[in-house]
C-alpha cells in the first residue's frame, strides 16, 4: 500500500516548494536568468542520478531512445513554470492560483482520457467535474 501511495505524497510534498519557490522569485531577479539557475540545478541532479543510480549505463542508445516526448515535456516545464511564476507576479494568492489552475487541469485531463486514451466517462466522473467547476465559482467569488 504505502509502494502505491508514496508518490502522492511525494508529488505533494514537491509541488508545496515548487509553489513557495515560485511565489519567492526575487521580483529583482531577471526571470529567465533565474530559470537558467533553476535549470542548470536541475541538469546537475538528473545527470547524478543517472550516473549514480546503479543501472547499467550505454549513454549512445539511451540517446537514441530519446523520442519526441522528452524535448516537447521540456518545452511545457519551461511554460508551466513561465505560467506559474507570471500567476503570482499578476496577484494571485498561493492558496488560491494552484488550486484554480489544477481544478481546470484534472478537468481537461478527464476529457483529454475520454477522447484520445479510451477511458470511460463514469458518473463519478461527471459528478467530479461539476463539483470542481462549482468549486471554481466559489473560490472565485
């Protein structure tokens, strides 16, 4: 149970100093200066991991294995961060921003599952989406 669940909490955990980190940015601080920062950490970690994670490593075929999701997800972190940070920049509140931002993720991802991954569009789902479009009006009153 806890194999199963560890990664919510570790997504959670992640995502509350990801939101800190990015309502923090120095308003003084060049934004794509400080993204180059958060990037070349970044680079760093994965780069350890990779060498030091124990699997065997043949750096010319886990370059050809790369395909085109891995740049494209790149492309979107940039935009998603770009995204976050200008939210708070505009004046939206840490407790509010995320949480209209992801209520309209979970309901495109629903639809985009319904329509490109085959899967089922259940009451509950339905049910799930009007309560988060209802939460949306509220929070936003």
């Amino acid at each position: 149970m806890l194999t199963y669940y560890w990664p919510i909490g570790f997504i959670v955990f992640s995502n509350i100093i990801y939101h800190i980190c990015s309502k923090s940015i120095s308003s003084g601080a060049d934004l794509y200066f400080s993204f180059l920062i958060t990037y070349l950490v970044a680079a760093a970690a994965c780069l350890a991991l990779y060498f030091f994670t124990g699997h065997v490593k043949n750096f010319p075929v886990d370059v050809r294995n790369i395909g085109w999701a891995s740049p494209v997800l790149g492309f979107a972190i940039v935009c998603l961060e770009l995204g976050f940070i200008m939210m708070y920049k505009v004046g939206w509140n840490i407790s509010i921003g995320s949480l209209v931002a992801n209520i309209c993720l979970a309901i495109g991802l629903v639809l985009i599952g319904v329509l490109f991954y085959r899967e089922g569009l259940t009451t509950n789902k339905i049910i799930g989406m009007i309560l988060c479009i209802s939460g949306l009006i509220f929070i936003n009153k």
